[in-house]
C-alpha cells in the first residue's frame, strides 16, 4: 500500500508594503519573502498586492528573484484604501481560492475562511508603549482592531524576545502562540565590496556629506529620540568641532517628528545636522561605511536591523541602552541612557578618541552580524508554514 502524499501548501504573503520605501516593515518583508521563496519551492506561493502597475509588479518580480518562478505568482489585488483592501478586497480573494495560510502584517482582513490559517507578523507594539507618538486615527485604529489580529491568528511573528514579551504584557497573549523570527541584514549590507575613492566621492556629492560624521539611519518619528540626538550632537561639538551629524531619513513623511527645526536652531546646529533625504537603497551600505560612528538613540524598538548594517560596514555603534537593542547589539555596541544628554554627548566623544575600544566593537560587530541571517529565519518560518 502507497502513503499518500502530503498535499502541497498555497501560502499568500501579503506584499503590499514592497517598493513603497517605508524603510523597516519593507526591509523585513523583502528579504523574509525573498529567502523563502529560494528556499520552498514545493509550496505554491501567493504575492498580493495593491499594486495595478504591470511594469511595477514585473520590476517587484526581478527584484524578489522570482520572476519565472512555477510555484509564485504575484496577485494584484487592488482598492481605494487600505480600509477597503481589509474589508472587502482581499476577504473576497481568499474566499474565492484555496488559501491554506495567509501571512500579513498588523491588521486582519474582515473576514476569513474556516480553511485559511493567520500568522500575523507584529514588528513592534511601539503603538502601545508610546501611543502619544501616534496620530488620533492610527491610534483609534490599531487599539481596535490588534486586540482582534492576535486573538484570531494563528501564530503571531515577531522579531525579539522583547516584542513577544512586550505581546504578552500588553494584550495577555499566550507566550506558546508567538513565535520569534529574528531580522537580519541583506545581501547588499554584506558583499565584499573593494575600497572605491572615486565613487565615495561621488557619494560625498550627491548627498552632501561631509569628510567627518555621525550617521543615523531610520525613521524621523518621535519615539526615535532625534531631537535629543541633535542636543547630544551640540555637546559633542565643543570638544570635536570638525563632526557633523548625518541624519538618514524622510524628514517630510507625515509621522516625522515636527521638533526637528526648533531643536536645531535653538542649539545652533544649522548647517551642523545634515538631512540627504531618503537614499537610494545601493547607495546606502556604501554611505554607512563612510560614518565615523553610528548612532541610534532611539526610546522604542521591536528589533533594530540599523545596529546590524553599521556594524557589518565596520562601524562602531552606540545605542540606547533599552532592552530591545541589547538583545540585538549584544557586546559590540556601546550603551547609554537615552534621556540622559551628558551620557550620550560622552559615549560619542569615548567612541571618537579611544581607538582601542572603536576597533574592539568593530570586530565584535562583525562576529555579531553573522548571528543573524534571512535564510536561517526563512527556515525558522518555512517549518511555522508546514505546522498550520
């Protein structure tokens, strides 16, 4: 007698996110999406998205590697807003095909067949630990409608240890339901790429940077703690006054901190504190490599993935000393208090005199990035997929 063979998956992912340059839930789902669609191949693969571009859905496609691919198909699914996407677009794809799990982010769709399993990817509760940081409506939102995604899904995702305990604290999930799958840095933060003094100096052009800096990369929102950054920064100048502080980020986007102006000039950092905008994501690990130190001050966070690209760069890295970056930073980054000015105007100025301590967190960061990979947490996902 023959065993009958298991049937394969139809796995959707919820891609709406890629190509929309809202930096660290993109980041995440690129890479993850990318590593599982090398790794499974045996299962069918659903890509939805709000995208109706056919040029933009065929660059997705080569981007992700998987144009051509049998088992993945990428599924335009679109709608006005992301309300009407929930409630009526995409309940209205699963019910008319044979979805056995649905991956997605935050939110459920309204309703959900019997047959179709959730796992609901929660990058962070910041949302939570800091809602003043939120407008109203986002608030009113997600109070809503989590409480629903993590009592309905079957598995819930998220990064650290920290986000899962954060889970449980605020919304009594059983710790058993959460599964953490740790970020990690793509392929472009980690190629071998040789030293290039034409083409730093052609990004020193094109972004404004200056021959000495302090780099941060990530959002502008308040929870990040950059006008405090910036107050740090105004005392480091007295002592190093050839530094500049290199913010990357979207200074414009509608959650961006709106203190960033005053605290500059009340500090008198006009032309001190550099903004290049959003960079084109090649162009990144290279700007990275030139920092002089990297730092990332910032009150809240579900993971981190900025600690793993400077230090893969071999740059030393400061940070808040919150649990979350401990986690993730291990030993090869150097802490301070993230409301204490004194202590990160001190760490700063520690990391740019002491040679000896800049180059053990260098080669401590370098060890430390190869702890986290897309492809062990893409099998970290797969066997999560194969359980539903």
């Amino acid at each position: 007698m023959t065993q009958s063979r298991t049937p394969e998956k139809t796995i959707a992912i919820d891609i709406r996110l890629l190509g929309k340059k809202r930096t660290g839930d993109e980041t995440v789902f690129f890479h993850l999406t990318k590593a599982i669609l090398k790794l499974d191949t045996a299962s069918q693969y659903r890509l939805l998205t709000d995208e109706p571009d056919p040029t933009k859905i065929q660059a997705l496609a080569a981007r992700l590697e998987c144009a051509g691919q049998k088992n993945v198909a990428i599924v335009p699914l679109s709608a006005q807003n992301r309300f009407i996407w929930n409630l009526w677009t995409l309940p209205r794809y699963l019910f008319r095909n044979r979805i056995d799990v649905l991956h997605t982010q935050y939110i459920l769709p309204l309703c959900i067949p019997k047959r179709t399993k959730i796992a609901v990817h929660i990058h962070d509760v910041s949302f939570r630990a800091y809602p003043a940081f939120i407008g109203w409506s986002d608030r009113l939102f997600l109070a809503l409608l989590i409480p629903r995604s993590l009592r309905q899904a079957a598995i819930i995702i998220t990064p650290s240890q920290f986000t899962k305990d954060e889970i449980v604290r605020y919304y009594g999930t059983r710790a058993e339901k959460i599964i953490v799958i740790p970020n990690a840095v793509g392929e472009d933060f980690l190629a071998d790429v040789p030293e290039d003094a034409a083409r730093d100096r052609g990004l020193r052009e094109k972004y404004h940077l200056p021959e000495r800096f302090v780099l941060y990369v990530g959002t502008l929102q308040p929870r990040k703690n950059i006008p405090f950054l910036i107050e740090a920064f105004s005392r480091l100048k007295r002592q190093v006054p050839e530094m500049k502080l290199v913010l990357v980020g979207n200074r414009t986007a509608h959650n961006a901190d709106r203190r960033l102006d005053e605290v500059i000039a009340r500090t008198q950092m006009e032309g001190e504190v550099i903004f290049p905008g959003f960079v084109d994501q090649a162009d990144l690990p290279h700007i990275v490599r030139l920092a002089e130190i990297f730092a990332f001050p910032s009150l809240y966070e579900g993971f981190g993935i900025p600690l793993l690209e400077a230090m893969s760069q071999g740059v030393a890295v400061a940070a808040s000393d919150i649990p979350c970056l401990r986690e993730v930073g291990g030993d090869a980054a150097a802490y301070f208090d993230p409301q204490s000015l004194d202590a990160c105007a001190e760490m700063l100025y520690t990391l740019f005199i002491d040679q000896k301590q800049k180059e053990t967190l260098v080669r401590r960061g370098q060890e430390r990035v190869r702890s986290f990979s897309w492809q062990a947490s893409a099998v970290l996902l797969h066997n999560e997929y194969n359980k539903l």
